[in-house]
C-alpha cells in the first residue's frame, strides 16, 4: 500500500483540484450546476482553484478575487452542499494525508457553511446586491 503524503506542493494542489472537480463533473447532482454556470469552460475555473488553494493552504499569495459573489445565486441548497463537501472530503482522503490535508477538509467546512447561510439570506432578500 502506498503510504500517502500531506499536501505541500502546487503539484500537491493540482492533483487535488484535477481530482476533485473530476469528480464533481461526473456527479449527477453537481455537475449541471456547474456545467450550466462554467458553460463547458471547466478549465478557467479549474485555474482559479489552483490558486484559491495554492493561496489558502501553501500561503503563496497567487489567488486575488473574491469567491463568494460568482456563488451568490446559485440554485443549490444544502444537499449541493453535502454532496460537495463528501466529494471533497472524500478526494482528500484518497490522496493525502496529514496536517494540510486535514486543514483543507476544515477549511472547505467552514467555506460551505458560510456559503451555504449566505446564499440563503440572498434567497431570502432579493433586493441584496452584492
């Protein structure tokens, strides 16, 4: 069995991020939201999240931007939400093992509980713009 390493490369990340959102496409339940929002263009996305990632678990500032705004109006609710954190988690898991791993499981938690509060409040009042 292979013994599996922590997450410490842009490598590392890449390899996370290829192998979650293949996942992701594969899912029937979030990957027409996410084909109907990316229009067929995963890899523009995929971009981003190398940095988003590179940038939260490496510290290596590559990401600029704000992530919550392209989320604001999605139609998802919390069973996109589950099924995106099992698929991440589940990805992780896979893949590495250690502190960082268990950081970007933490991490992704606490970004789909705050997404998923702040898409409902958005639901919820119509009028807010971002």
């Amino acid at each position: 069995m292979e013994q599996k390493h922590d997450i410490s490369t842009f490598d590392d990340i890449k390899l996370l991020v290829d192998a979650f959102y293949t996942k992701v496409a594969d899912d029937a339940l979030l990957a027409p939201i996410f084909n109907e929002r990316l229009g067929g263009q995963w890899l523009p996305h995929l971009n981003k999240m190398y940095a988003f990632w590179q940038t939260v678990l490496l510290e290596q500032y590559t990401y600029n931007g704000s992530p919550f705004p392209p989320h604001a109006r999605l139609p998802v609710d919390s069973s996109h939400f589950k099924e995106w954190m099992t698929l991440f988690t589940d990805t992780i898991d896979q893949l590495f093992a250690g502190p960082k791993a268990d950081e970007a499981k933490w991490r992704a938690g606490k970004m789909a509980q705050m997404f998923q509060l702040k898409i409902a409040h958005f639901k919820n009042n119509p009028l807010n713009i971002l």
